[in-house]
C-alpha cells in the first residue's frame, strides 16, 4: 500500500505535521498565492497539491520522471495544475532550477536519509531560502526504528541498526541513514537554520491497530487527539516514527 494510502486511511499519521505547516505558512503576511514554496523530493504531491488547494504556489522538485507525471496528473485532477511547478532534479540542483533566495518556504521532508550528503542537502536549501524564509525537515527517527523492529521480531536487524554509526539495519536497509533528535538539530544549526520547533510526528498512529480505526471515527479522533498532546513532549519524542523539525532562516 501507498504511503497516501496509508495516510488517508489514518490521517493522525500526518495531522500534527498538517497543523504545524499550516500555522507556519498563515503566519506569512499576503494572501496565499504569494506564499512561494519548494517541496524537494515531493514525488507525486501528497503535501504539494493539498497546500495548492489552499491557495499556495508550490514547486515540486523530484529526480523522479514518473513521479512529476503521476505529479502533474493529480494537480490537474484536483483543479491546481496553474499552482503547481514540477521540476525534475535532487536536492543539490534546487538553487540551479529555481535561483537563490527565491522561495519564503521550504518542505524537505524524507530526504536528508537518501542523499549523498545531507549537509550539502541542507546548505541547497537555505541558499534557495528568503531571509526570514522557514524550512520544514523531517526525518526518520533511529530510536524508534529500533524500537519497531524489536516489536516485530526482527532482532538481528534491531541489533545492526543499534550498532550502526548511521542507524542502518544491514545492507537490504532502504535508507542511508536515520537521526537522533540531537543530531538533526545539530544538522539544521550548522546549516544556518534556527529551529523554532521540534515535533514528533507517528509517536502513536503506527502501533494502534488499524482495524480499531478502520470505521470507527471516535477512536481516529481519540488518536488524532493522542498525537497532538504528545507531540513536543520530550519524554515521547523517542518513540516518534519521524522528528520534524521547523527552521528559521535568519534576516
């Protein structure tokens, strides 16, 4: 199943990213239109045609062909194709494709784990940022991938992950890496960015059984409601599936 799927099916899985971006983003002065923002390795929209709906401009920059078509096919279907931009690249090509200090909004969300250099990945990304522009970082979490991987038996994997420098299970691991809280605020700081705040997102919505969910609004909105109150608990943080970190880039 998709990762839209999944989401759609349990929304609690993004809705304290959801809120986060929506408060960051209303903050700025002007109508939404004028609220320019680059979703780097957006892939096929999940978060670039829902903020387009609300009225934002949006580029999706993406190495993926494929995506920016499925990307540009789902804008049209949802009536924003005027408001949403595919350019195809990675993180290191955005300044290149869309100049420096030409958006007030960056969403780097999943990235920093697959790059070559999640440095330089982030330095692309400030550049490519307005003075008093805000970055959207979110990674996954090495603490609770173990924790997952322990819940499900798979010890030899929780083991390798543990004593990773990285936070990689073996070589079969999809990713390139996984943070620590500490180490991707360290990361965004060297970067430039000032971090205004630190969320944990999916502490609570990938291990409630989804067959309590399916159909049965009050327990979503119970779980909806968990996610929220957790969220910036620093006893909780460990235990998110992903650590999202909202960044500011000084005037």
């Amino acid at each position: 199943m998709s990762a839209d799927r999944r989401t759609q099916r349990n929304p609690a899985r993004t809705a304290v990213l959801w809120e986060v971006l929506r408060s960051a983003f209303a903050a700025f002065p002007g109508p939404p239109g004028e609220v320019s923002i680059v979703d780097i390795g957006g892939g096929t929209g999940g978060f670039a045609v829902p903020l387009a709906e609300l009225g934002y401009s949006l580029t999706v920059v993406d190495p993926s062909p494929d995506s920016l078509a499925a990307l540009e096919r789902r804008a049209a279907e949802a009536g924003v194709a005027d408001r949403v931009t595919a350019r195809q690249g990675d993180a290191s090509d955005v300044v290149s494709l869309l100049g420096a200090e030409s958006v007030v909004a960056v969403l780097c969300h999943s990235v920093l784990e697959v790059v070559d250099d999640p440095a330089v990945a982030l330095g692309a990304l400030v550049e490519v940022l307005r003075p008093g522009g805000i970055a959207s970082v979110l990674v996954a979490n090495r603490v609770s991938a173990t924790l997952a991987r322990v819940a499900s038996g798979r010890l030899s994997e929780a083991r390798e992950l543990l004593a990773s420098e990285a936070g990689v299970a073996g070589s079969g691991d999809p990713l390139r890496r996984r943070f620590t809280l500490d180490g991707i605020q360290a990361l965004v700081g060297a970067a430039g960015l000032r971090p205004v705040s630190v969320h944990g997102v999916r502490i609570f919505a990938d291990t409630a059984p989804t067959a309590l969910l399916e159909g049965d609004v009050d327990s979503a909105e119970d779980l909806v409601a968990l996610e929220h109150a957790v969220a910036t608990n620093p006893a909780y943080l460990s235990m998110a599936t992903s650590l999202h970190v909202l960044a500011e880039k000084s005037g």
